[in-house]
C-alpha cells in the first residue's frame, strides 16, 4: 500500500498584495466566484486566484523545465493564456487541475534541454543545504515520475486531480507514483514529507508572476479608468 500522502496545501499568501492588501476575504473566496469576478475584468480576483495556485504551477512547471527562470516564463504564458480566455474553463471540472493542465502543456511544448539534477538555478545556492539535497534527489526521478511525485506527495493533492492536471488516468497516477516511492528511500520521502517549502517558489516570484500576468491582460474599463475592479 502506498505511503499516504500529505494534505493540501493553502494558497500562497508569503507575499504582499500588488497594491495592498488583497480585499477583504477574497482569498477566502471559492473558486468560482473569482471565476467570474475575473471574467468580467476585476484585477482582484484574479489575483487572487494567481497567489492560491501560484506555487503549484511553479512547481509542475519546475519539474520539466531546467530552471527558476524559464519555469516562472512557463507559468506567466500559460496564466496569461488561461485568464485573457476563461470561457474556455469548463466549470464541470476543477479550475486549479485546468490550470494547471494547462501549464503543463506549455511547460513540455518549450523544453529545449533534458532535466540536469546536477545544474545549478538561480536562487539555489541561497536555500538551505537539506533542501538542496531533498530537491536534487527529485530531480533524479524520470520526468513522469516526479511530476506524478511532485503534485501528490509535496503539494497534496489528490489521484483524480492530479490525472485530470497531467491529462492521464487515475491508475496511470497511482501506478507512476508507486515507480517513483520505489526510486526513493523511504526514509528520504518521509524527509520531503516534512519540508512544504520544498521547490517552493523563489523570494519575489510570486509577485513578479502577479503583476506581470495583470500587465499583459486586458483592463476593463471601470479598471483602466482607475476605478476600483468589480
């Protein structure tokens, strides 16, 4: 039976707002609402939704491409693709497992260069030595492994949203992710259990992601006037 896996992860409030604080019990909003808060142009909810699921896509994003920086391009492309068109959004499904479909795609559709567990990143040499360590031991994996590792052990999400984020089936998750617990010593995953901060983003991505992805939408009146966003 395999290990179970650890909880899912909150959003990612570790930095601060692009004007402020965010607005009052927006990032406690579901999904939906900011949906079509952001649909009918409002910069807050979109916000929102880019600092609960920021991390997750840099992480998926981060398990194809090389690096910090071109994972950060993956994800800006990809959020600024999915938010000029969220029609395309089908509320049957989960909105983060869409995005993070999407980003996926684009993450595979630009890698140049195979994955070096040996390279450094930018940023890498300033993280503490264990994650470091924890980190290169990923890196190790196959691509569909870790990918499969990445989403379910380190940022907790469940089989079925993680088959429908990657565009595989559910046992095809399951069977990758026991392939890849196998891989790793299981002392060494109880080590990245206990690290949440493990291939986190790194200082100042998030908002550099935020105010990027807002300055490459298209602004809603009320918006571009200097009115507050719907």
């Amino acid at each position: 039976m395999l290990d179970p896996v650890t909880q899912t992860r909150g959003p990612d409030n570790s930095s601060p707002a692009r004007r402020g604080s965010s607005p009052a019990g927006a990032s406690e909003q579901p999904d939906l609402l900011l949906i079509e808060r952001a649909r009918g142009g409002s910069e807050q909810a979109t916000e929102a939704l880019l600092r609960r699921y920021g991390r997750r896509l840099f992480r998926v994003a981060r398990t194809v491409i090389v690096d910090d920086e071109r994972a950060e391009s993956v994800v800006r492309e990809a959020c600024v693709a999915a938010f000029s068109d969220l029609s395309r959004y089908e509320p049957t499904g989960k909105f983060a497992a869409w995005l993070t479909r999407l980003t996926y795609q684009q993450a595979r559709a630009e890698r140049r260069a195979a994955w070096d567990p040996r390279g450094t990143t930018p940023g890498e040499t300033a993280q503490p030595q264990d994650l470091r360590e924890l980190a290169a031991a990923v890196a190790q994996l196959p691509e569909v492994f870790r990918t499969v590792f990445v989403l379910r052990v380190i940022e907790g999400i469940s089989g079925i949203e993680t088959a429908a984020s990657l565009g595989v089936h559910e046992t095809t998750v399951r069977t990758r992710l026991y392939r890849a617990l196998r891989r790793l010593d299981g002392e060494l995953v109880r080590s990245i259990r206990l690290r949440p901060d493990l291939l986190d983003l790194p200082a100042g991505t998030l908002q550099s992601l935020v105010n990027s992805v807002l300055a490459h939408l298209p602004r809603s009146p009320a918006t571009a006037g200097g009115a507050a966003a719907p």
